[in-house]
C-alpha cells in the first residue's frame, strides 16, 4: 500500500512540497447538508476536501463555513487541510447562479471564479481573501478548443504560489492531458487529473494512469463505487475484505489506492462508513507488509480484472 498522504508535483514557484492525502472528501450534490457533512469529515479524520465553484452541485461556500468551524474548535489547523475546488466553465454552469459574469472573456472568469473562492476559504471571520489560499485549483473540464483550456490555465498559473499552490484538471482525456503537459505555454505543469474510474467507456483510465504516473500526475479517482457494482463484488475484493475484515467497498478503495500515485473521493455522509474508510487504510497497509505473497496475489487478480499489467 502506499503512504497515506502522495506528495505533489513542484510548481517551480514554491520550493515547499505540497503533499495530499489518499482519501479526499467529496462535496458534490450535498446542498444544504454540506456544512455538517464536512465538519464531520474533518472531525471524523478526513484532512482533504474537493469542491467546486459551481453552485449547480456544490455549495462552497458550506464547505468554507465547515472548515472555519472546525479550525475555531481546534480540530484541525489550515495548514494541516487539503482544499481542492475548481472553475467550472459557462457550459457546466446554471446561468441563473454562478460565480462570474458569464459574458466575462474566459480569463476574467477564472479570475473572478477564484476570487470568489478565497473569500470563500478565509480561515476565520477575520481573515481578508489577501490571507486565503487553494491548495489545487482544478479546470473542472477541458474548454471546448485547447487554445481556450490553454488560456484558462494560464490565467490561472498567475494566482501560484500566493493564492494557489497547485493546478490540474478534471473530466480529462489522455490527449488533452498531453497536450497540456506539452505545451510550451504553460509554466506549471498538471499536478492532479481527477477522472471517473469506469470501465465503458474509459476502460479505467489505464493508458491516461500509466501516462500519469510516467510525468508526476497524481490520478483522483471518482464515482469509485457507485459506477463499480461489480469491481465491488468481485472475487480479489471479496478475498481482501474477507483477509481483513473490512468491507468490499474499503476493500476496492485499497485496491484503487495501490495501482500508484492515486487517490480516491469518498463523499460518504455516514460517519460510520467514514472512519470505517479512514481505518481501512492502515489495516491493508498492515496486511500488505506482514503477508505480502497473499496481497501481491490479490493485487495482480485485481489488475488483470481492470486490464493493467499485473
């Protein structure tokens, strides 16, 4: 298994590392119960949180006020979290709710977007949007012409180290993601490309992870379970659940964890399914160092099951 937090690609514009944890509570469709959805995660033991500037699935500014509240109480400090959102484009917008004017130029929106943000992810009541900042700012989708998802990356290079400490994209195909990393535009290079883990028609992203891993991205994985029914009910994520006594879901989520510089969403709203994820971790980690013929055993049944070299 490895390490429970992945560190970063460096910018080149901050010699601080940033590092991410494996398991990144997800915020998409929670509405109004996003404000005690996310303290419980935090409280429960969650250091990492995804979001987005997109009022049609997220709210986030809840999820601003969950971490205000948790910092008051001393659960945990700013500089201990993982805040990761993103700017979503006019396309993916509800255009009676946003956070730009939609008939901004495509570098003024993501301006905007951000700003928005940073108010938004002020550590305390007291703190102006000059002392916020983002861990990750994910392009939600690739713009309609790469020129235009070039401009909007650019845009938002301008905002790292200060404000943004690192960038990436969602909703991503392998060429795109190329050509990102090839352009001679970009000064900062994809840090993170978060992708729905599905096998029709993405085939598990195995070509973009191999990609990924090959050039420091740290693959996100989402809709992990619920596009998965039977990955969750297969025979190497039953033998490891009952190996270990975890369940099949924290099961295919150890698994997903262990193909390499991966992560994972988990938007659970059950506590108890979140420690139960948190704990998951160091129990296949345990069972990985102290019987690792049998891991490796079911590892390689689990990659041959998603078509990656075992």
């Amino acid at each position: 298994m490895p390490a429970k937090c992945l560190t970063l690609r460096p910018t080149g514009l901050d010699t601080t590392p940033s590092v991410m944890p494996t398991l990144i509570y997800g915020t998409a469709w929670k509405k109004e119960s996003t404000t005690p959805c996310v303290y419980t995660a935090l409280k429960t033991g969650f250091r990492a949180v995804d979001t987005a500037a997109q009022p049609r699935h997220y709210r986030e500014d809840l999820v601003g006020a969950a971490m205000r509240r948790a910092i008051a109480e001393n659960i945990v400090k700013r500089e201990d979290l993982y805040i990761q959102t993103k700017y979503t484009p006019v396309t993916s917008q509800d255009p009676n709710n946003m956070p730009y004017d939609a008939h901004l130029s495509i570098s003024d929106q993501v301006k905007a977007s951000i700003n928005s943000s940073l108010v938004n992810f002020c550590a305390s009541e007291a703190e102006t949007r000059e002392g916020s900042y983002i861990d990750t700012l994910v392009l939600h989708t690739p713009l309609p012409t790469i020129e235009q998802t070039i401009e909007a990356w650019t845009t938002a290079e301008s905002f790292v180290p200060n404000s943004i400490r690192n960038l990436g994209i969602s909703n991503c195909t392998l060429p795109v993601l190329k050509a990102l990393c090839a352009s001679p535009k970009l000064k900062i290079k994809p840090a993170v490309v978060q992708n729905r883990f599905v096998q029709d028609p993405y085939d598990y992203d195995v070509e973009l992870r191999s990609f990924a891993r090959e050039n420091d991205i740290i693959y996100q994985s989402f809709w992990t379970l619920t596009a998965n029914p039977d990955l969750v009910k297969s025979e190497p994520v039953q033998h490891l659940s009952t190996k270990t006594g975890i369940s099949n879901a924290a099961a295919l989520y150890a698994f997903v964890l262990s193909l390499g510089g991966t992560s994972i969403l988990d938007g659970t709203k059950s506590q108890i399914h979140m420690q139960v994820d948190l704990a998951a971790v160091s129990t296949v980690e345990k069972f990985s160092q102290e019987h690792q013929q049998d891991w490796q055993g079911l590892l390689s049944s689990f990659k041959r099951l998603i078509g990656e070299k075992a």
